[in-house]
C-alpha cells in the first residue's frame, strides 16, 4: 500500500500506539490500514453412486495453477456469507446445482495470507458444465482423482480428509470437522 484511502496521501509501515504489529499509517489523517487474510470459500459437490462417492472436480482456466484441477471455490464477496459463497463458486466454476452440507474442513493459509473453507455438499443433478474460469469440469472417484495434478494442498488435503471419513463411514463412523495449518516450507 502507497497511498491513504482515506485522504489520498502517503502511507508509512510502523507500528501504531498500542497496537504490537506493523501497519500501514497514514501521517496525514492518522488512519490505520488494516490488512486482514483473504477467506476462500468452496465446496465439494458429491454425487452417490451405490456405495461409492465421486467428486465434481474443476481444471481451471485460469492462473494460478492454470490446466491443473481443483474444488470449486474462491473468494468469498463482501455482503456475503460463507454458506452463500461456497453455492455461488459451484455455480460460476462447475454450473452445477448443490446441497449445502455442513462446513467440512478450514485451512489456514498464513503465507499467502488466506484461510480456506470448504463446505461438503450434494449435487442435486448432473446437470453441470465448466464455468470461464474452468476449462473442463468432472466426477471422480477417489481411485479416478489425478492426485498430481491437484491445484493447491489445501484441495488435497481436504479431498483426503473426505475419503478417509468416507471410509470410516462403512464402519459405522461420521464425517468430521478438519483443521490443517499449510505452512510454507523454508
């Protein structure tokens, strides 16, 4: 950040009275700018065949990770909430009508400054198509999922996280609520 939002002039990165963190100031109005993680909102639309699942995947037409395959999801939208994004990043990545289950797994992102949720969720048809920010949009079983050429460790993880409770459910278990710290390796 260069420049006050408020009031047009130069910024400088100090830490503010009372406040243990850097920040951008403005000198001239003395507003403090904020900077916060960005929340990536998505879904992982399911389709039940028998006693097996496979999951709507996106490869996206986009950068980052262009031509590699991902959840549907994004950022969420002011005004918005968590369970409202996840609905509309299916609709504009994969066209595809949901179910909103419960929130399935939060990763914190803290290198890129992020926090990504996803929510699991139901596909009330196949009646789906790929978005302008996916090239290509497809069910797969967890045997079918092109493990390297997963767009981010956090779908990844998440996608894990599903077939290992799916699993679990044949033995009597329940889906759970996943956490994962993606730390950047140095």
């Amino acid at each position: 950040m260069k420049f006050c939002s408020e009031c047009a002039h130069p910024v400088a990165l100090l830490v503010p009275p009372d406040d243990n963190r850097f920040r951008y100031v403005c000198r001239q109005c003395g507003a403090i700018h904020y900077q916060n993680p960005k929340m990536v909102i998505g879904s992982i639309p399911v389709w039940q065949e028998e006693d097996r699942i496979k999951v709507l995947l996106c490869k996206r037409a986009i950068e980052p990770r262009y031509g590699y395959w991902t959840l549907p999801a994004g950022f969420m939208e002011n005004d918005e909430t968590t369970a409202e994004a996840a609905i509309r990043e299916t609709e504009e990545e994969a066209g595809a009508r949901i179910t909103l289950l419960p929130l399935f797994s939060l990763l914190n992102v803290p290198h890129v400054q992020q926090v990504h949720l996803f929510y699991r969720a139901t596909l009330l048809d196949l009646n789906y198509a790929a978005g302008v920010e996916s090239l290509e949009v497809k069910l797969f079983s967890e045997a079918e999922i092109p493990w390297d050429d997963i767009a981010f460790p956090t779908v990844a993880h998440t996608l894990r996280f599903l077939f290992a409770d799916q699993a679990r459910l044949k033995e009597g278990g329940t889906y759970g609520f996943h956490t994962q710290d993606i730390v950047k390796r140095i």
